[in-house]
C-alpha cells in the first residue's frame, strides 16, 4: 500500500485530499481496503461501501448504511437524486460560508420544533410549535 499527500499531482482541482491511499487488485478484481481509509470511514469487518461514481471520473467511496434508508421510504429516493445531480454537475456544488451560516442562524436560532411531536391531520399545514407559537405555512391567493 502506497500512501501520499494533499501535494500529489492526483488531487483535484476541487478540494485537495488530507492524504491518498492505494491498494492493488487481485487477478478477481478484488482489494483489500486500506487502514487509513477504514478508519476515517469507520469501517468494520462485515460492513458495506458505496461508490459514487461522478461525470468527471472520480469515484467516491463511502460506508454504506442500510437501517438509515429503511427509516424513510423517501430518504433513498432523494438521496439518489442527489448523487446523480452531483454527479452530473459537480460544478453547482457550493461550500456554506460563515456570512450564509450567520444569516440561517438569524433566520431560524429562536426556533424550537419538537421532532416527536405528532403533525396535524387537518391537512392545511397549520399547527404549533412545541412552544405553542402559531405558524402558517400556506400560500395566500
């Protein structure tokens, strides 16, 4: 296994990696996943990675977890629509400045949602807040 760093003439213009790891195939087309890489993905024996294969030839590999996507039968939906359209354009990818994270923070800081409490069943997506403070989320015509 061969190890190098962020200076490799193999980072991306995009973001530079930390350090680059590789591994050889098997005549099975078969490798063994190197330490480092286990470790920052957290990996353990019996565990499943992911590749996300982009338009630009990058592949991302990443741990695969199943009991995340079986919470919400539209969670993997959505997150396919993700990868394809950050696959097919990488270039609309943006980072969250400090300026955009104030901003939110501003927007919604005083904010307090009970996630577990139950949502209306009236179906015109009014209800309370876990502060019992009023919201209304329809459009006026």
């Amino acid at each position: 296994m061969a190890v190098s760093h962020a200076s490799s003439p193999a980072a991306t213009a995009g973001e530079s990696p930390i350090e680059e790891v590789q591994s050889a195939l098997t005549d099975r087309y078969q490798t063994t996943v190197p330490q480092p890489v286990r470790r920052a993905l957290g990996l353990r024996k019996r565990d499943r990675i992911s590749y996300a294969i982009r338009a630009n030839g990058e592949v991302v590999l990443q741990r695969f977890c199943p009991e995340q996507l079986e919470d919400d039968p539209a969670l993997a939906p959505f997150l396919a629509l993700l990868q394809h359209d950050i696959a097919a354009h990488p270039e609309r990818l943006q980072p969250i400045t400090a300026d955009l994270a104030g901003r939110l923070q501003e927007l919604v800081g005083g904010i307090e949602v009970n996630l577990d409490a139950p949502l209306p069943d009236n179906g015109d997506y009014a209800g309370e807040l876990a502060t019992g403070t009023q919201f209304d989320v329809r459009q006026n015509g």
